[in-house]
C-alpha cells in the first residue's frame, strides 16, 4: 500500500473471521494432529465367533494425516490411515491378513474466551472407521470370522483415537492462545477440556481490545521521535521587517488511551426559534451526528502527544533567541481494513489545539515576542509539519496477514 492508497476500511468482527480463516491453514492443522502420526496400535487379543474360540490380534501404525478445507466456517476433513497386520488363531491353524484402516476426522477451528483458536474434534465413532482386509482365498469358517474382527476393529480403533485426542498434550496442540503468543508468555488456558467459546466476531472485537495496547501503539508511533522541524525563514511584524527562522526537533510521543468519547447533544429548535436560528441548530446536530460516527466507542482510540522542541530566531537589526516547547495532541484510532490490516488511523492536528509554551532570552526578545505576533505562524507551521507526518498510513499500517504467514506456531 502506497501513501496515497486509501485503506478499506473493514469493522472488528469481519477482521475476526478473516484472521481465524487465515491463520488456521492446511498445513497448521497438519501440525496439531501429528502428535497422532506414527503412533503404535495394538487390538487384541481378544476372543471372537462361537464360544470365543478364535483369537485374534492386530497390530499396526497410524500414519500421516490428509487435510482437506471445506466450508466457509473454518472446516477441515481429515483422514488417518491405518496399516493392520491382522492375526487370527482357530483351532490350532493361523491366518494373518493385511488390512487398511481410514479415520475419517472432522475438524472446526473455533474461538473461545479470552483470545483462543481452538482445533475442535468431536468424538470418533465406529462409523467413522472404514476396515478393508486384504487376504487370499481361504475357508468359510475363516469367512465367518471378518465381519466380527472388523467391527471390533472399528470399535477399538476409535476408541483408541478418542483417548488420544483427549490426553492433555493432544489437546495443547490443538489450542492457540492468540495474546500469549503475541505476548511471549506462557499460556494458563492451553489443555484444558473444556472451553467457553465465543464467535469469530467477538475474536475480532477482543483481539483489537487486548492486543492493540497503548505500548504497541507507542512502539509504531516512536519512529517520530528525532524527526527535524525545520521552520522559514518567515517574514512578520510590521513591514514584514522582522526574519524569523526555526530550527527543533520531535520527542518522544507519548501514547495513553482515550477516555470515553461524549458528544453534546445539540436541543431541538423551539417552534417560534427564526428560520436562521433553526437552520444554525441543524447544521449543529448534524455536525454533532457526523463526530458521534467518527468516535465510534466500540472502537479502540489513542490519545498520541508529541512534544516538539524549537529554537527560534528573530532577526530585527540583531538576533532575538526564544525557546519553545509545543504539545502536539493527534487522536488516534485503531481500524481494521482489507486484507487483514490493522492501521493506527490518525486525525491530524488542527493549529488552534496545539500548546505552544515560549520563553524569550532577554527583555528585548521578549518585548519582540509580543510585538512580533510570532506565535500563530509558528503553531500553524508546526501543525502542518505533524499533518504531513501522519499523513501516511503506511507507518502505522501492519500486515497481519503477512505476519501469520510467516509464523510458526
């Protein structure tokens, strides 16, 4: 995005569905179920057909799993295959059969309180195992024997699947504590059986109030600081006699967050108020309706001061020196847009809310001061320096989608 593209602008809860579409790709669902991958199976022995007469064992491996996205909601279809080296005793004669084991799994990727992505499984049942033994010709009292072995086969192995998908480790791969890893710290709610979700809309509000903080604000906003304000030289004073120059530099900003936002209601006109009055009164409620809608208070806001330092000259037949020392307040307003962006959208300054403090090196600096009327030039020009500065989004723009691409969770 180049300074002149405008953002599109998208609301937290959009933002929501499209981080989770995004971060919980093929390849990561691969990762939280390859603990299962290579794990060893053991059925049996039990005793199957009449009287439990044939024993039977079975023995295998699961391997890697295929993942297929369906679904608009964050859907998975994931199959295990399953090698069986099946053995089966009957009355003294054995017969060993290979057989081939799918596990069909369904996965969902939702959200859950306070900031989790959450791989959730439902419960394996028998229908979900499929049981295909290969074997050569061989006697009807063996024929008589596979339906049994394979419904038990089916039985035990998603009995197996179901107690590993439990086990506290399983289940810590498949949970993602999205503030813990943006934080660097260890998560208290990854393994734990039960979760209280919530939905991809309130990721998305929650994600922007828990992870857009006032520090990282303040990170983005930081590369301002050291930037050189470079003023004139500008004519003023009567005539125009007097040369002003001034040199300075940017801060450190300092980044708090904003209080509520109140709007003023404006009255409604009375019935006899003039049509001119009742006109100002509209215009008035309007104006007031159109900054509601600009401080939105589900939205996250900053209040950005960027403390600007100056030294001023004044050449009036000799050189005048003054020290200045501005509070520049920028409203500043943590947005979602397409892709997956998060921009710190900045309101620039307006010249009349800057706080210019100036002191003047001697009397007659100081009585200059006064005359020279300095103090509106010079706000105005500072005011537009900051505007230019935060005019481009780009450095307050990240790219999220880009940094979850190139994230190894």
């Amino acid at each position: 995005m180049t300074s002149s593209d405008q953002p599109t602008w998208i609301d937290y809860a959009e933002f929501g569905e499209r981080f989770v579409a995004a971060a919980v790709t093929e390849s990561r669902i691969e990762s939280a179920v390859s603990s299962v991958a290579g794990r060893g199976i053991t059925i049996g022995p039990f005793g199957i057909g009449p009287a439990g007469l044939a024993r039977f064992v079975a023995k295998g491996s699961i391997g890697k799993p295929t993942v297929i996205r369906r679904g608009p909601h964050v859907h998975f279809d994931v199959m295990l295959p399953v090698k069986l080296r099946v053995d089966v005793t009957l009355g003294g004669q054995r017969l060993r059969l290979e057989a081939v084991v799918e596990i069909d799994l369904t996965m969902h990727a939702r959200t859950a309180d306070p900031l989790l992505i959450v791989i959730d499984i439902p419960p394996v049942t028998g229908r979900d195992v499929s049981f295909v033994m290969r074997a050569q010709a061989i006697g009807t009292a063996w024929e008589l024997l596979l339906d049994p072995i394979a419904k038990l086969v089916q039985r035990e192995v998603a009995n197996r699947i179901n107690a590993i998908l439990a086990d506290p480790d399983s289940q810590r791969g498949r949970t993602f504590d999205v503030q813990a890893i943006m934080d660097g710290t260890r998560s208290a709610y990854r393994g734990r059986p039960t979760h209280e979700w919530i939905g991809y809309d309130e990721f998305g509000r929650r994600f922007f109030a828990r992870i857009v903080t006032a520090e990282r604000v303040r990170q983005v906003v930081e590369s301002m600081a050291g930037k050189p304000i470079e003023v004139g030289p500008l004519r003023t004073g009567p005539g125009n006699k007097a040369e002003v120059c001034v040199q300075g530099s940017v801060r450190l900003p300092r980044v708090a967050a904003a209080g509520p936002v109140t709007v003023t209601p404006v009255p409604e006109p009375r019935i006899a108020e003039l049509p001119h009055a009742a006109a100002e009164s509209a215009a008035a409620a309007a104006a007031a309706a159109a900054h509601a809608n600009s401080h939105d208070p589900a939205l996250v806001r900053f209040d950005l001061t960027i403390p600007v330092s100056l030294d001023i000259s004044v050449d009036v037949l000799k050189t005048n020196r003054y020290r200045a020392e501005l509070q520049v307040p920028v409203a500043l307003t943590a947005r979602a847009a397409e892709p997956l962006l998060i921009v710190i959208d900045a309101v620039p300054p307006r010249a009349r809310d800057i706080d210019l403090e100036m002191t003047a090196e001697g009397w007659r600096a100081a009585a200059l001061g006064k005359l020279a009327g300095m103090r509106k030039q010079i706000v105005a020009q500072v005011a537009r320096v900051v505007r230019a500065e935060v005019a481009d989004v780009t450095r307050r723009t990240i790219d999220v989608g880009a940094r979850l691409d190139s994230t190894r969770v």
